[in-house]
C-alpha cells in the first residue's frame, strides 16, 4: 500500500515512532504527572522523568508493540479495505498494547526519575496494584491523544518528507 500518509521503510517507522512517542509522553505523560503530584511539584517531576518515559515509550512502540499491531492488523484488514479502516485497526490496537504497558512503565520512570535524585524508591508492588485503576483512565486519553493529534501529525510528516 503506497500511502503518503504511512511509512514506507522501517526508518521512516522510526521517524513515524518517534514523533507520535514524544507528543504522547508530553500530553499523556503530562497528564499523568500532573494528577500523581499536582501543580506545586509538576514542573519538576515532568523535566526529570520525561526523558525516561520516552524512552520507554520510544523502544516500546518501534521495537515491540509496532509489530504484534501489524500482525493483529493483518488479521481484520483485507486487501480491498480502505487505508482509513487499517489506520483505526492500527490505532485501536497499537493503543490497548501502550497504553496498558506504559501504565506501568510511566510510573516506573518516576520512581526511577525520583530515585535518582535521591527522593524515594522503586515500589514495584505499588505499581502493579495501581495499574487496574490507572489503565483505563491512560487508555481513554491514549485514544484521543493519539487520534487527534499524535498519530495525525506523524502522519502529516510523512506527508511532507514523501512530497519533499
């Protein structure tokens, strides 16, 4: 499929991967961060741990979720289907798989961020039983993240590197 709108090589996927990563860790991320500490720590928790969720997000979505997406795209998608209804396959799927995994990755970055300059510990127990009632919430805003601003402006870059 010869879209203007996908990547056509896996280093354009890369360049695809990254923009969607770093604008979801910033929105989502933001998000996150700010109901887990509030408006008085949220600057600080955001600069230390933002690099770490992205890079956790980055190597998740290039190297893991990326591929079980395509292989469970591969099973609904048909060859007379349009590139719309593959890219809500995509988008359906590639969003249940982050947004579950960095539901415990984002706080782990945290804790790791927080540890590292020497302000707590890593609680994995904590994480883990955090994660039923944090998923939902990071699934809801993933979705709409994703779809109206993440994924179409890494598409729009695809646009613009195939017409340049």
């Amino acid at each position: 499929m010869d879209d203007p709108r996908l990547p056509r090589c896996p280093k354009e996927g890369i360049i695809f991967g990254t923009v969607v990563a770093a604008i979801s860790c910033a929105i989502i991320g933001g998000i996150n961060i700010y109901l887990a500490v509030g408006s008085s720590e949220f600057l600080r928790a955001f600069l230390t741990s933002y690099l770490i969720v992205f890079a956790f997000a980055f190597v998740l979505s290039n190297f893991i979720v990326e591929g079980i997406a395509r292989r469970i795209v591969g099973r609904f998608y048909r060859p007379g289907d349009s590139v719309n209804s593959m890219i809500c396959y995509n988008l359906i799927a590639f969003v249940l798989m982050m947004s579950a995994s960095m539901s415990v990755l984002g706080p782990l970055a945290g804790q790791i961020a927080d540890t590292v300059f020497g302000n707590g510990s890593i609680d994995l127990g904590r994480i883990v039983g955090n994660w039923i009632n944090i998923w939902p919430r990071n699934f809801c805003i993933a979705f709409w993240v994703e779809m109206l601003i993440a994924q179409p402006i890494g598409r729009m870059v695809m646009v613009k590197m195939h017409t340049a």
